[in-house]
C-alpha cells in the first residue's frame, strides 16, 4: 500500500476529490513472497470495502485495485460479497501470466453486477489487448477499457513517447474521475 505507483495513484485522485482507502494482503503485510490463497485475498478485500464504507457512508463507493488487488476486488464482487459497491477499476487487470495468452482469469467477470473501468497499458505482457478487448466487448455496458499508449503493467512508458510517469498517472486519474462522475450521474438518474 505504500508503493510508490499506489501513492502517486491515491495523491493524483485526491486532487480530483476522490478519497482513497489502500491496504494490504496479509502476504504484503509478511514482507511479500508468494501470495495467500484466494479465499484469504477476498476475505481481505471485502473487509477493507467493509471498511471504506463504515468510514464514509454518504460517499459513493468504488472498489478496485492494481493487478491481483484488482483481480480480487472482482473475484469478491462476482461472489456478491460487495453490495455497497457501485463500480470496479482495474489498474492493470492481470488477465493472463506473462508469455501465457489466455482468458481464463475473465471468467468470473461476467458475474460482476457492477460496471468495471479496465485501465491497460498497450506494452502490458499480463494482457494482451488481443484478448482484453474481446472480454470487455462481452460485458458490453459492463465494461470501459481505457488504454494508455506505451504503458506496461507498472503504467511506466518509454522515454522514447515524450511522456512522464506523472503525465500518465494524470491520465489515469482523469480517466477514474469522468468514468466515476458518469455513474454517479447513472445513479441519480434511476
């Protein structure tokens, strides 16, 4: 939770009036290696949005994570265990191992009764947009994937794109922002 890519991440959205709340797996909380099984990695989300929610009961409520964090969120969504969620982001969904096409890691997905924001970078080797783009196109309305051109999975891009790490964390958080304002606009509407 205090890596450098999740603080930037919370600092840029705080500028756009969007409270975070970061935390950990207990495998992070150990020192890292190999992660805990999934049961505890949602057990661990759903208590961290349980969380989020007692702390600010009149905000909306967005859940998500970067990589497996995100993975989880949706794990735990798909299994209905985060009902006062009204969104999932992803920053950096990881859909498949490195080097190992596949989609099933989607599977559960479709079982999110919340819209998703698939936040990706266009070098990111743990999804292949080959792939990604089919599985959002699945979920329809479900789904938003924004794509950062040049981005790998850690969202850093080559020097090469006259780009800066903060002019892509900008980007993401500008992307968090509009896509949270629409469903907030969603839901007034209903």
């Amino acid at each position: 939770m205090h890596h450098p890519f999740m603080t930037a991440v919370a600092e840029e959205l705080s500028e756009r009036s969007i409270a975070t709340l970061r935390y950990q797996f207990p495998y992070m909380e150990q020192g890292g290696g190999r992660p805990d099984p999934p049961a505890v990695l949602v057990k661990t989300v759903e208590a961290a949005v349980k969380a989020g929610a007692e702390a600010a009961p009149d905000l909306p409520l967005i859940a998500g994570g970067k990589s497996l964090g995100g993975r989880m969120t949706s794990t735990a969504a798909s299994q209905s265990l985060l009902p006062m969620v009204q969104g999932v982001v992803f920053f950096g969904f990881p859909l498949h191992p490195a080097g190992q096409p596949s989609v099933e890691r989607a599977r559960h997905l479709q079982r999110v009764g919340v819209p998703m924001l698939f936040l990706q970078g266009t070098r990111d080797k743990l999804a292949e947009l080959e792939l990604l783009r089919p599985v959002c196109d699945i979920l329809r309305d479900h789904a938003q994937l924004h794509v950062i051109e040049g981005a790998d999975h850690s969202f850093v891009v080559p020097k090469r794109l006259g780009r800066s790490d903060r002019d892509v964390l900008r980007e993401l958080s500008a992307s968090v922002a509009a896509w949270a304002d629409r469903l907030g606009q969603a839901s007034r509407s209903v």
